[in-house]
C-alpha cells in the first residue's frame, strides 16, 4: 500500500510538471508557418495559376475587340480601267481602293466576353482567398496538436524516469530483503506502462510532426 501511494504521489507531481500549453503557443510562428505553406502549398500554386490564366484572357480578349474592325483594300492598275456596267458613262477611278467596316454584332459578342472573363477572375480570386482561410485554419489545428504532442511527450519522459528511478528504489531495498516481490513486480510493470506510453507519445509527436509538415512543403527545422 505504501509503494502504491509512492507511485500516485510522484505520478501527480509529474502531471502538475506542465499544466497547460498555452504558453508555448506562438503567434507569430503560425504566422511564419502560414506564410511558408501559401508558398508551398501546391494547391495554392494551382489556385495562382487560375487567376494568372483568368487575367491573361481578360487582356486577349480586350484586344479582340479589334475582331469587329475589318480593313479591305483593292488594287487598280493605272493602266487598267473598269466600266461600271450600270452606267457605262462611268468608270471606276485606278490605284487603291481601301475600306474599314464596322461589324456590331462582334462588337457586342466581344463585350460579353471580356464580362465573362472578370468575373472568371473575381472567382478565381474568391476561391484562392477562400482556401487561404482553410489552409490558416488547418495549420493552427495541426500546430496546436504537434505543441500538444510535445508536452505529452515531455511529461511521459518525466514520468518514465520516475517509474525507473522507483524500480531501482524497490529492486535495492528487494535485494537486501526490505521489500516484498509483489511489490517488485508491481514497479517493473509500472515501468513497462510508463516506456509504452512514452513511445506512444514519441509516435504521436512524429505524426503530428509530419501532418504539419505535409502542409509546409518543407521540413519544420526550416521555418524560422
């Protein structure tokens, strides 16, 4: 009875070692990390492409405005002379004859679309901005998991440590016949629990780690 009130005694001091994680929570990390995965982030890039796309038409299409305008020309010898059939009295003048025709249909059509391209960039722009606030969203989560997973990882140390440094305290007072093998046996079991949790946290920090990184691009010693 006594071991075990040893063991919830040192267990309660390890989980009193970090009460919260609030403190270890930055700002302006997430901040740099945010930054990192807008640059990264393929789907961002796939996002900007769009919008590079959509204001590249905006300008050809603006251009094709001239689509409406038709420039004719004909040529006349000098020493070539047409009779107008209609009135044979007169003759069509010799050299160039040059003309610009307007077609408003065209005109019209070309209006519409340059509208249309807008708004495809208007839309372009809304979805890269909607995924920004995702992606910021997505980055605190996964942040806050892998500070989370730090501090778990921290106290299982802690705790590991002490459930060995308990061991060691039975298996010595065991030897010289001070304590009982039940008790013994209890404090190597302890040991085993508190190692498995302790590589459980490990794993989960790795996981936490890597999920954060996916959204990164880069490996999280990176980002400074």
């Amino acid at each position: 009875m006594l071991f075990v009130l040893v063991v919830f005694i040192i267990s309660y001091k390890v989980s009193w070692a970090q009460q919260s994680i609030l403190p270890d929570i930055s700002e302006a990390y997430i901040a740099r990390l945010v930054a990192v995965a807008e640059a990264n982030y393929p789907q961002v890039k796939v996002n900007q492409n769009k919008i590079d796309i959509a204001q590249s038409n905006i300008g050809k299409n603006k251009i094709s405005y001239l689509d409406a305008f038709t420039f004719s020309y004909i040529y006349q010898p000098s020493n070539y002379t047409t009779i107008n059939v209609t009135n044979p009295a007169q003759s069509y003048f010799n050299g160039i004859q040059a003309g610009l025709f307007f077609n408003l249909g065209t005109f019209l059509e070309k209006s519409y679309t340059v509208k249309e391209s807008k708004l495809e960039l208007e839309e372009a722009n809304n979805d890269q901005n909607e995924y920004f606030l995702t992606l910021t969203n997505e980055i605190k989560k996964r942040y806050y998991t892998y500070v989370a997973d730090i501090a778990n990882l921290k106290l299982q140390t802690e705790a590991a440590l002490n459930q060995q440094n308990i061991l060691n305290d039975v298996k010595h007072r065991f030897e010289k016949g001070e304590e009982t093998f039940t008790n013994y046996t209890i404090a190597q079991s302890a040991v085993t629990v508190s190692l498995q949790s302790k590589i459980a946290a490990e794993t989960n920090l790795l996981i936490a780690k890597a999920d954060l990184e996916e959204l990164l691009g880069e490996k999280l010693e990176n980002v400074q």
